[in-house]
C-alpha cells in the first residue's frame, strides 16, 4: 500500500526543474542543429579547402586542364571573415568545385532550398552553374548565375530536388575563360524552425519543444573552457553579422572520437544570439555558462593570472547588458539591431564548468564579488568539480557553502546501477548550503561491441528511478538536465546521448522518453508519497514520487517499477478527494537492451490506460520494467 498526502508540504517544484543542457558536441550544431549545409562555407578553416573537392583541377598552377581555385586573403578582412576563393577557369573549359557538406548533404524530395553566394570581379566567367547531385553525380536540382558584377554582390536561388538524398553534394560549374571571386557559398533548407533565414533544424528543435524544457543551458560543458586559453569559447565573438563571426577550432575536433572528427570547427552561425532566441521560443529560462580563466583541467589546465582576469570579468558584464541591457548600451543595441530590442530576462549564469580546485574558487570569487555588486539580480551558478567522488568534489561542496553560492551545478556519468543505488542522494544534503543543479547526468551502461555506449532501457530505467529522488527533494534540486543532449550518428564523440540525428532524420532515444515523461509532469508542489511511512526508494525494486499541479487541479503519481515482473499497487489518499477517473501513462519494456533507432524510433514509447478511483483508493498493475505516470484530478 502506497500512501499519498495531499496536504501542503509547502515546497514548490520549481519551473526550471526539468530542462536541457546543449553542448556543441557530436556535430550538434554545425552539421546538426544550426541547418546550415555547406561545411566551410567561408573558407576560414585552418585547412581553407577542407570540405571542398575540385577533381579536374591543377591546383596552383596555370598549365593546363581546367582552372583552379586559390584561397586569398582579404587585404581588409571584416571581423572573422579573412578569405575568399579566387577561381580561374582556362581553355575555355568547365571548371569544377564540390562541397561534400557534413558528411554529405541531406536532401528531401520537393523540398526548397535557399542558396545564397557571393561573387566579385567576373572577368570572362560568363556563367555558374549551380546543382545539388548525388553520390554518382546525377543531377537533382539545379540553377544558373550569370555574373556581371565587380564589387561583391549576393545571387540567390531556390534549388528544389526532385528525390531524396542523404549525401548529396553541392557541384559548382564555372564556365568561361578568365577568373571570378566567390565567398560565403550558403545552403540552407527553406522549412527551417519558424523559417527562420538563418535557422535551425526544425526535426530537432520540435524534440526540444517535446521536452518542454524549464531552461536552456548553454553552449558547454568543456566547448566553455577550451583545451587552451586562446581556444576558449568567448560569447562576443558569435554575434553580430553571421558572416564576420570568428571561426574557432571545436575543443571536440578529434577527441575520444569514435568517429573521427578532424573537421569538427565552430563557425558560430549558431551563437549567443541565437541561443537566447531558442530558449525564448522554447519558453525557457536561458542559463549561459562562461569561462572563469581557467582552461579544460583535463588538457592545458592553463590559468590567467588573478590580476588578469579583469576582461574574462568583463565578458560576464557584457553579457548580463547584451542580455538584458537597454537598447541605448552598446551590446543591448547590438541585440535590438540583431532584431531583439526587448531584454531576454536572463536570470541564471554560469562560471566555470567541472573546475575544480584552489584556483577555482579563489577566480569564481572575484566573478561573484563584481557581478554581485552590479548586478545582484543574477543567480550565479557555481560548479563543484568534475564528478561527485573523490576529494576535489568535497572540497568544491565546502568552498561552495563558505561563499554562500546559490546554486552547484553537479555532473554525473555513472552505470545504472549507480542510479538505482543513489535515489536517496539529495535526501541528506545539507539544507543550508547552495541548491542543486544537476545540470549533467546520464547512465552509462557496459559498452557494446563497436565501443558504443548504448541509450538502451536498462539506463533510461534506472534514470527514471534516480529522478524520483531529485523530484523528492525538489527543496533542494532546482534544475537538471541528462546530457549530452545530441549526436550526429556518424560524427560523435561521445554517447550516450538523448538525440540522435543524420542528415536527414532524427529520433529520441528511450531516455528522452523518459525526460520528456517527467518534463511534461512536473507539477508545482510535490507531495508526500510513503510506504509503511517510508519514502520509496528501492523496496520491491519500486519508487515513486508525487506533485500536484496546482495550474490543472492533478495529483500527479511517478512510479518505476525495475523488477522483471509485474507488481500490483494500492494507493490511498488521504487529506483530501480525487476524481472517480485518471489516466495513466507507462513506458515499458521486458528487454533491458530495448533501444530506440532511426528504424524504430518509437520502440519504447507511452502507452496511456484509464484509471478507475474507488473514493480516495486506486489500485495499478505496474508492468516489468516499466516508468509509469499517474494523473487524477484532485
Ligand atoms: O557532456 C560531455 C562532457 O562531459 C561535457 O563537455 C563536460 O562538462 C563533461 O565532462
């Protein structure tokens, strides 16, 4: 017998309980989110033709066959866009340039696609032709540019295939004898999320929308922090024109690659500005997390001087007024000219990502001193190390409760079994300390053959029983998030992960079901649930958690039932009366390594029954491994 009380135990869910935790890891935004496809679109990786093929040219010399196309350098380069293509065609021939894209170009039959590209100085180029082809080079959409133009100017056309493609590339055919200059060659899918020009993804952000996330933490995770100094991520330089924003080597780029990532660069067409815009749109609270002077601990370790830090200080200040400031500061009218002049209301930000250490604390102080004086409305977010074991994480906790932080932001990668074991976690947190924000965590199950840690049930189960326990101590835990959040399937870096993606389909994997299960359950007050007047937490291989939300008038039940066989509940209210009907809502698989795919993307999906209530009493059969939400109007 469960018992639920539905009187007030006065804590509050906060809104910012469930939300998601984006890192451009595994191709999620170039290539993934960010919808741009061409890859090197502007010719400013550090290998200026990474992504480009030109098969019959004579690269760099003028004797014979075709023509070529030299990288050159702007003599007045704006911002972060240094270089262009110079291409000659000779012998009055055709001359050939492809882009290969993010590991091809995806394509949808009958879809349009908007092409932008920029040209200057036609001399005897008398013509571009432009197509999208297939991997044999069939032709599936195509259009034509005659130039005319010496100073740059941008042509733009519709292309619109006329079948579907996954790895289709972008063929530019110069015809003519003389030279032509191009930059910023653009293709972006016209459906884009809102049809947005320079949008995003619209599968993928209509999975986010499904998590109906309390808040958007953003860009990173270590992407923050950087192997070094200079390859930091620095929030100023992803905004402004998309065009001058600066290039920066992804800390990603070949790292723990399962799928090796040697082109893996950031080219912020996916910046602070846009991040701001989703979380808006997503309705959810924006929580940045900025470097703290110190570089990834993992590579470099390298640290700026105490008195140095004074413009790492400033990037936070700066924020704060590109965030929220008035359109008559410099970087609030960089926002209204970037098409936002209202404020983005930014409350939440983050200093540091896993730092750990002396060196830590003593920066994070210097942070809280100055943006606390400014601007005491911010909630800093502070981190307590890398992983909660081990004498760092302690000395984080410590440090953390002596300065009075508002909130920890803690991270965990550890087996299912770790999960089910620590449900009970938060339950003896000191209660005077700072608020938690388990702002990464995800269970890692045994690595399958290929060295792929899979997204299989046995974790998402084992998560759905751990989060039982952060929505009980909803006093203390005021954010989560699983992390990371996205991987292309072809180009990660590290899994698990909650969606997956190609170049042309996605889906969410069995532990975004669960996510979004409790997500889109949170409640507003939580309640107390009890067995023999104990929490649940692991009797019978059972939790279980309670909220009502005040805003429908709903006891919402959560109950996880991780044995193999079926479990049959009575569950009693007392202190108040419920509605002769609910509904309840189960994932449930018997097969612990049940995955979701691009093949069954719905394997593991919520199946709804009616509930019948007998006054204050309802009695569940729980199937086998199975997450179950139980909803009945009070
Ligand atoms: O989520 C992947 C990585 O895990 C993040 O970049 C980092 O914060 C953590 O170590």
């Amino acid at each position: 017998n469960l018992a639920i009380d539905l009187g007030d135990t006065g804590i509050k869910i906060q809104p910012t309980m469930y939300g998601i935790f984006y890192e451009d890891i595994n191709f999620a935004a170039d290539g993934g989110l960010y919808a741009e496809l061409i890859k090197n679109r502007s010719f400013e990786f550090p290998d200026p033709k990474m992504g480009w093929e030109e098969p019959n040219s004579v690269k760099y010399s003028l004797n014979k066959e075709s023509g070529f196309s030299k990288i050159t350098d702007y003599v007045e380069p704006k911002g972060g866009n240094k270089r262009f293509s110079h291409t000659v065609v000779q012998n009055d021939a055709r001359y050939e340039l492809f882009n290969t894209g993010f590991r091809g170009i995806g394509l949808k039959k009958d879809a349009s696609y908007h092409l932008s590209i920029m040209l200057a100085n036609a001399t005897g180029v008398k013509k571009l032709k432009i197509a999208l082809v297939d991997t044999v080079g069939t032709v599936l959409a195509s259009s034509e540019i005659i130039p005319d133009n010496k100073d740059w100017k941008t042509y733009e056309r519709v292309l619109v295939p006329n079948t579907i493609e996954e790895k289709a590339k972008l063929k530019i055919t110069f015809e003519g004898n003389g030279s032509i200059d191009m930059d910023m060659l653009s293709l972006f899918p016209k459906d884009t999320w809102k049809g947005r020009r320079n949008g995003l993804r619209k599968d993928l952000v209509e999975l986010l929308e499904g998590l109906n996330p309390g808040f958007l933490r953003f860009p990173g995770g270590c992407i923050v922090e950087g192997k070094t100094l200079d390859q930091r991520y620095q929030w100023h330089n992803t905004v402004g024109p998309v065009m001058e924003r600066e290039l920066l080597i992804n800390r990603w780029n070949n790292e723990f690659a399962h799928k090796s990532a040697p082109d893996y660069y950031q080219t912020f067409g996916l910046g602070f500005f846009e991040y701001f815009q989703l979380a808006e749109d997503l309705g959810a609270q924006p929580v940045p997390i900025l470097g703290c002077g110190m570089a990834c601990q993992f590579n470099s370790g390298e640290l700026v001087p105490l008195e140095n830090l004074g413009p790492f200080v400033q990037e936070a200040l700066d924020l704060i007024e590109f965030a929220n400031g008035n359109v008559s500061t410099p970087w609030g009218k960089l926002r209204g000219e970037m098409g936002h002049p209202e404020a983005f209301n930014m409350k939440y930000l983050g200093i540091g990502n896993e730092q750990w250490g002396p060196e830590y604390f003593e920066r994070y102080k210097i942070f809280a001193k100055i943006i606390g004086e400014k601007h005491p409305e911010i909630i800093l977010v502070s981190t307590p190390g890398p992983f909660p074991d081990g004498d760092m994480f302690d000395y984080g906790w410590e440090q953390m409760r002596e300065l009075n932080v508002a909130l920890a932001d803690e991270h965990y990668y550890k087996p299912p079994e770790w999960f089910l074991e620590n449900a009970n976690r938060y339950d003896s947190y000191d209660r005077n300390g700072p608020k938690v924000f388990a702002g990464e965590y995800a269970a890692h199950p045994n690595e399958v053959e290929d060295g792929t840690l899979e997204n299989n049930w046995r974790a998402a189960l084992s998560e759905a029983a751990f989060m039982t326990g952060l929505e009980r101590n909803a006093d203390l835990v005021h954010m989560t998030s699983y992390a990371p959040l996205m991987a292309h399937a072809e180009g990660w870096q590290w899994a698990p992960d909650l969606i997956w993606f190609n170049n042309l389909d996605s889906y969410g994997t069995v532990n975004y079901q669960v996510q979004k299960l409790y997500s889109n359950n949170a409640g507003t007050d939580l309640l107390k649930i009890t067995e023999e007047g104990k929490a649940l937490i692991g009797q019978d291989g059972l939790y279980a958690s309670a909220v009502k939300d005040a805003d429908t008038g709903e006891l919402i039940i959560k109950i996880i039932n991780t044995e193999s066989h079926p479990q049959q509940l009575k569950l009693v209210t007392n202190n108040g009366t419920l509605d002769k009907t609910g509904a309840m809502f189960s994932l449930q698989s018997s097969d612990l390594q049940a995955v979701n795919s691009f093949e069954f993307p719905n394997m593991v999906s919520p199946k709804e029954s009616t509930l019948t209530v007998i006054t204050d009493m309802v009695e569940v059969a729980v199937e086998p491994y199975s997450v179950n939400v139980l909803k009945i109007k009070i």
